[in-house]
C-alpha cells in the first residue's frame, strides 16, 4: 500500500512538473519588482482575464509566523488561459525570480465572484509550501492562507489585502 502512495504521488509531482510550462520568463518587468506597492483598496474585474493581463495584488500578515509573507506584493499573468505567478518562487527560490509557475488550480467558486487559486511549491526534499488564494472580483479583496512544512516542523500564515487588474497595452 505504501508502494503505491509514493509512486501516485511521484506520478502527480511529475505530471504537474511536466506540463506546468516552467520554462515560461516574466515577460514584464512588474512581475520583477522588488520596492512594495500598497494598494488601500480593491479594485472589481471579471475573470477570465485577456492574455497578458496582471492582478496585482498587496497584502499584510494577520496571523502567523511565515516571515516572508509580513507584507508582500502577489503578482498573477494570465497566458494562454492559465495563471502564472513568480511570488513563490521570489520569496523561496531567489535564482529563479525570472522564471514563472503555473498556478495549480485556478477557479470560479459557486457564489461567481471569488477566484480561489492553490499555488505549492515542492522542493525536491521533504520541504514544501503550499498556499491558498481567494480574490472578490467584486471587490478586489485578497486573502490568503498558507503552510510550510518540513516534517520536523510546521508554520501557517493568513494574510489579507487588495488586488487589481493591470491591463495589457494595446499595440
């Protein structure tokens, strides 16, 4: 039985390794910024979004003890009619800044305004962190929840903010 939870497990991990497109490079310099943008509100917008488009989003700790995640600016790229997304990778994988991840799940909840996104991270050890996002498209509000754990220890975090939309530019 425990043959057959670990080879599950390793197939998913190479499934979505394989497929995510992890190849992918920020195509704008936003998604490298590192100087924090505050945002005191939300802004509405309908999902999906047009190719190119960015959510932006500012958020601060409520709960927690996740350091990385004290105050910290989320950034999402819709391409191809997935969401990709640099913040893991910025704040746990700095050598890897430049390169975007595919955002695991991304979808519409019942009520038809919240965006629910779930966005791991695995290392390739016992480590992993794993976050869950939800985004009002009514309002702009964010919030998220996150874990990191290592088998030897756990930490959680919650945090919460605002979010918009940054547009692509037409050519």
């Amino acid at each position: 039985m425990k043959k057959l939870i670990v080879m599950v497990f390793s197939i998913s991990l190479f499934a979505n390794t394989a497929y995510a497109k992890t190849d992918l490079t920020c195509p704008d310099e936003i998604l490298k910024k590192t100087e924090l943008t505050v945002l005191t509100k939300g802004e509405p917008f309908s999902y999906p979004l047009p190719d190119g488009a960015i959510i932006e989003c500012y958020a601060k700790r409520l709960d927690g003890s996740i350091d990385e995640f004290e105050e910290y600016n989320d950034y999402f790229l819709m391409r191809d009619g997935h969401l990709y997304s640099n913040t893991m990778h910025k704040l746990y994988k700095p050598d890897k800044i430049a390169k975007l991840k595919k955002v695991d799940r991304a979808s519409m909840l019942g009520d038809k305004k919240t965006l629910r996104l779930y966005d791991p991270l695995w290392e390739w050890s016992i480590r992993h962190h794993m976050r869950t996002i939800k985004i009002n498209t009514k309002t702009g509000e964010y919030f998220m929840t996150g874990t990191q754990d290592n088998w030897m220890w756990y930490r959680n975090i919650t945090t919460s903010g605002y979010c918009r939309v940054i547009y692509p530019k037409k050519k």
